[in-house]
C-alpha cells in the first residue's frame, strides 16, 4: 500500500509517500518539509493567516516535490492521506481540500487524519528493531499545543491519563525563550543555550511534581522565569545568565516530566496488566535532554522505551501517510465531505479536568 501524506495543521507544509512495507528503512520513499519559521520570525510566533496562504502557496508544489523523490505518479498511488485537525484551521482547510481534489479525480481513498494519533503511532513506523512497537503502550505527547499521557490500546483506541490544565511544555519552552530574546523557534535556542549552562543555578518550581495523578501546569515555571529576568539588574541579563536560566529551565521541566510520567506508568500497570513501554511523540520529543531523562525513567523502572527519529518528532508528512496507513487497515476510509475540525481530542470520552479548558 502506497500511501500520500499531507501535513498542513501549523507553520509547515509536508508531504510525503509511504509505503507499508516492513523495513522502516524503506517505508519512507519521500518525506518533503518546507518550514515557514522565516515567515512567522519577525512577529515572534505563528501568526494563522500568514501559515494559512503560505500552506495555499506552498501546498501542490510540496507535493509534487514529494512524489518526485519517491519516484512514483498520482497513478501508483493507493490511498491519499491529509491531516483533518486539531489545528489552526485555516491550515487544515488547505491540507484537507488539496487531498480531496487528489482523491476524487484519482478515484483514491481518502483518509482524514487526526494530527495527534498521527504523533500517537509514529513509533510504530521507525520501531523495528525487534518487530513493529506493539499495543498496547503508554505514550506522552508533548508539542507546543499539547501535552497529554495517554493509554495507547489500538488505532482510534486513546484513553487519556492526564493532561495539562494550562499551558503545553512546548508553549512554555517558546515563551520562556522569548523572554530571554532568544527568537523564534524558541524551543530548539533554548535548548542550545541550556548545553553551556548551570542547571542549578536558579531555583525554579517543579509544578504539580509529587501530587497524585498525572496532569501537568507548566504556566508558574514560565512565569517563575519572568520574575526570574525582572529580578536581575536591567539589562543585565548576560549570556552566563541566559545559559544557566534555560539549563534550570530545562532541568525544571525534566523533573516535572519525570514526576508526572512515573505516577502515569502506575496507572497504566494497573489497567494494563501486560505492561509495555514508555513511548514519545510530538515537537518536544526532539529536545535530546528531555528524551534522555525520560529514557533513564524507563530503564528504572524496568519497561522499554521508544522515541521517533527527531526529524519525525516535528510536523511531517510520513507520520501522517502512515496513520492514513494504520487506519486503512483498521477500518474504511473517510467520506469526501469530511469537515476540518480545529479541535479533535483522541479520547472524547475523558473527564473534564478543571481549568484546562479546551485542551483537556
């Protein structure tokens, strides 16, 4: 099955072709990103209607590019895949219309992916060493819009552990850079800067670290950090200071993540009794000292551990081409009248939790 993947939920249009063959080598024939970090940089964020013509712009081009590497034509193709939501829906309008018009005049099936379960199953696309990564598994999705643990039973299986009840790890990582001038993507400078730093050399909270279940609140870490800046002499602020304050920063966050991800292993244990490992999705799953302190977790506490390659952490094609994979085999393909859905929560059936409000 030879599947085209469009991705077009934020601020990159992606397109890649899959195949659903058994060599994670040779299952992407074609993974096609253009960024638009150029685009967005000049107003410190994504800015929907910028993201929205530039995905319009850039959409059939990317596209064309991506079947070209793979080698094939709209003729060996066997499925059209494109991400329906969550996201900014103007984006998301793009990417579902541009596979539709390919699916109808090719007569193709056409699947409209969740963004989230398109993060949920790419480890199940890389993770070969030892047969495909089976169900069930505990994953942790960590983006700059979510931030969830997640019992992973089967394709369009999800049931929500915990969540944030304010603002995703990711969105913390971009603010908190944005405070310290470090531009836009925050999350990756930061990072960088954290690699010179003192990690103890600012003390800050570890938010919801030692209470009982497994949500998440990273909004007093960012502002700690604010109040962090406004303490030091104005404009003071050197590059030791910065580097220690993202390396305390980042340690803060791995200890939260470490925390929230221990408690989640418990509770999967126990509903799950046959266990499995530890998996993570989503943008800041490429930071490389999150990965390795959640890696230690796993160790610890005897389970295995499994983390996308980092260029399929970000928003790509390939990881939606093979959830269109995955649902393909499962179940039938989605109607052309699909609607975008700017909000599409993997488990629907989750109880509210207070003040998380719509990312619950």
């Amino acid at each position: 099955m030879i599947v085209l993947g469009i991705e077009t939920s934020c601020d990159e249009t992606a397109a890649a072709v899959v195949d659903d063959g058994r060599a994670a080598d040779a299952r992407i024939r074609a993974n096609v990103v253009l960024s638009q970090i150029e685009a967005h940089k000049p107003y410190g964020g994504v800015v929907p209607e910028i993201a929205a013509r530039a995905h319009v712009e850039a959409a059939d081009e990317v596209v064309r590019q991506a079947l070209d590497a793979a080698g094939v034509g709209f003729g060996d193709l066997d499925a059209v895949a494109a991400t329906g939501g969550p996201g900014l829906i103007g984006g998301v309008m793009v990417g579902v219309m541009t596979g539709k018009a390919i699916a109808f005049a090719r007569n193709l099936p056409f699947v409209a992916v969740n963004h989230l379960e398109a993060h949920a199953l790419t480890a199940r696309l890389t993770e070969t060493d030892e047969g495909d990564l089976a169900f069930p598994y505990l994953l942790l999705l960590v983006s700059g819009g979510h931030c969830q643990l997640l019992a992973v039973e089967g394709v369009g299986r999800y049931r929500r552990l915990g969540t944030t009840i304010d603002d995703a790890l990711g969105e913390a990582f971009d603010k908190s850079a944005k405070m310290m001038g470090l531009g836009y993507p925050g999350g990756p400078n930061l990072e960088a800067r954290a690699r010179g730093g003192d990690d103890r050399r600012f003390d800050l909270p570890r938010p919801m670290a030692g209470r009982e279940g497994c949500h998440f609140s990273f909004s007093g870490l960012k502002t700690k950090v604010r109040q962090t800046i406004e303490a030091l002499p104005p404009g003071n602020l050197d590059d030791q200071d910065i580097a220690d304050l993202c390396a305390s920063f980042q340690r803060a966050a791995g200890d939260v993540l470490v925390d929230r991800c221990g408690n989640a292993i418990d509770m999967f244990e126990r509903t799950c009794p046959a266990g499995g490992p530890l998996v993570v999705a989503g943008g800041v799953a490429a930071n490389a000292y999150l990965r390795g302190r959640l890696e230690a977790l796993a160790r610890e506490r005897g389970i295995g551990f499994a983390v996308p390659p980092v260029a399929l952490c970000t928003d790509n094609g390939a990881m939606v081409a093979w959830a269109g994979i995955e649902r393909l085999r499962a179940g039938p393909a989605d109607t052309l009248d699909f609607a975008p859905r700017p909000r599409w929560p993997l488990d629907p059936d989750a109880e509210p939790v207070a003040f998380a409000g719509v990312k619950a």
